[in-house]
C-alpha cells in the first residue's frame, strides 16, 4: 500500500467515479483504476462495489476512508514542516464552515497573512462540519453555536444578536426596533429544526412566555427571505447573516435578548498543528485576544 493508491481511493469516493477522481488529480483514468485496484488486490477486498455505470463505496471502504484521509493529512503535516523552514509559504487551508457569513472575516484576514496557502472553503451544516473535521476533511471548522463533544478543542470568536425582518409593507417596516413581546400571535417565517436561530429564538420566547404563531418551516436562508420579501410573515437571522434587498426591512430586538456565537472548532488531536495554530493566531488577532489557543 502507498500514497498514492491511498490518494486515489480517497478521490474515487469523494468524486463518485473514475473518470472525475483522474480529473480532479490530473491523472489518467487508467491510472487511478490500476492504483485502486491494486490496492483492492494486495489486501483481497473490495473498496467499491461498480454497479453499472455508478460507484458505492463498500462497507470496509466506509472503515478505510476516515483512516487514509489521516494518512493524508500526517503527509501533508510532514511536508509543511519540512519545506520552506517552516515559513508557511505553500500549502492548503481546509476551512469548513457553517455559512460565508461566519468565516469570509477570517479567511480573508489569513489570506492577507499567508497569501501562499490556499484556502478551501466548504459549507455545510455544524454536524456536516464536525464531521469533516472528525474525519481529517477540514482542517479548521466554523460554526455559528457551542458543542460539547471531547474529541474537539473550541473557542468562541464573537456573539451575534439575533434580528427580524420583514417586508417593505409590514406594520413593523418603519420601526428601528421592536419589544421581544411584540411577536406574541404574530406569523413567523422559521428556519428549520435544529437551526442554531431558531433555536436561540425558541428559547428567549418560551422564557418571555410569547405565543407567536410558525406559520412556515423553511431550511433555506434564501427562500426564507423571498417569502418574508412577499409579507407572509416575519423572519429572524443573526445580524451577521442578514442580506439586505429592496423589499426587506432589518428590526432590531429591543435589548438584544437573543443572541448566537461564532465558535472555532479544531481536533484536540491536531492541536500543534501549524496549519491550524497559524489560522487560530490571525483570528486571534482579528479578535483582540491575541494567539487564540485552549
């Protein structure tokens, strides 16, 4: 087993066939094929199960890929030692974050720092995050709430209010804030189950014993803010995610009751990591704290 067998394998499942693994690592097919199924031979197991013209992983190769993207990364760690004196000149940044919102800050600011590091940026939800970085995909993650889990190591970066907002033509338009009570049998437009907002919404209400009245569950940010555009009800965001558009209103909350955290998230495994101590100093630094370490 090598490398590049490994590296081949990884691509293969990531890809979902062939032809786009020997794309994305500018190979031949035939290359990648040999390299998989020399992989496949030498141990007697199947990685892949090729159901016509489509690729499922099998369940040992479900077992193998976690492993062989640690492999990769330990490479990856090595050579970035080794190379340019350590100076961080070359390389690649994997950022996972829960949405562009929360991390283009930060990664411009590293980009500024290390322009030789190529930043790769995926977004996704906090357990598609977490997972990603369980599974040495991200080298750093982003999420928009605290959780607890011992294999991660964390730190908050900044708190967010939660704000509404409405159409042009809501009885609320033209005002700069309104009181958390004001919501009580008003129409909200929600995010859906396990939204890092609506839960924090969810939770401020219930203490203030408001009753506003979920009129739609809808887990796209975008399509949230069409039908709010069209006055059917009213949404919440953190103020750090609102995207502003002619037909939509911001609302303040009067004294910021709901609030979110952007948090960094990283494998306490991974800790020394270079990669991962130069992204936690320059954040640092963009939050006044200095190095951001445990």
């Amino acid at each position: 087993m090598n490398l590049s067998q490994l590296r081949s394998f990884i691509a293969v499942a990531r890809h979902g066939g062939f032809t786009a693994a020997a794309r994305a690592l500018s190979l031949s097919q035939a290359t990648v094929t040999s390299q998989v199924q020399a992989l496949e031979r030498e141990f007697g197991v199947e990685l892949f199960h090729r159901r016509g013209h489509r690729i499922v992983v099998s369940s040992t190769g479900e077992a193998l890929l976690p492993l062989a993207r640690q492999i990769k990364a330990l490479k990856t760690e090595a050579e970035l030692l080794l190379q340019d004196n350590g100076a961080l000149r070359s390389g690649a940044l994997r950022v996972g974050a829960v949405g562009p919102f929360h991390v283009t800050e930060m990664v411009a600011a590293y980009n500024k720092a290390f322009p030789g590091i190529t930043i790769l940026l995926t977004v996704g939800n906090s357990e598609t995050v977490l997972k990603s970085l369980g599974d040495y995909q991200c080298d750093v993650g982003i999420l928009a709430s605290f959780t607890e889990d011992e294999r991660y190591a964390s730190l908050p970066f900044k708190e967010h209010p939660v704000i509404l907002f409405v159409s042009a033509d809501h009885p609320f338009a033209d005002r700069a804030e309104v009181d958390l009570s004001e919501l009580n049998g008003r129409p909200l437009i929600m995010r859906e189950a396990g939204s890092t907002t609506r839960k924090a919404l969810e939770t401020a209400i219930a203490a203030a014993n408001i009753r506003p009245r979920i009129v739609m569950e809808i887990g796209s940010r975008e399509a949230i803010r069409e039908v709010v555009g069209h006055g059917l009800g009213i949404g919440a965001v953190s103020e750090a995610e609102f995207v502003p558009g002619p037909n939509l209103r911001p609302i303040r909350i009067k004294g910021d009751p709901v609030m979110t955290s952007t948090h960094l998230y990283w494998l306490k495994e991974r800790e020394e990591s270079r990669l991962v101590q130069s992204f936690l100093g320059v954040v640092g630094e963009l939050s006044g704290k200095g190095a951001l370490r445990r």
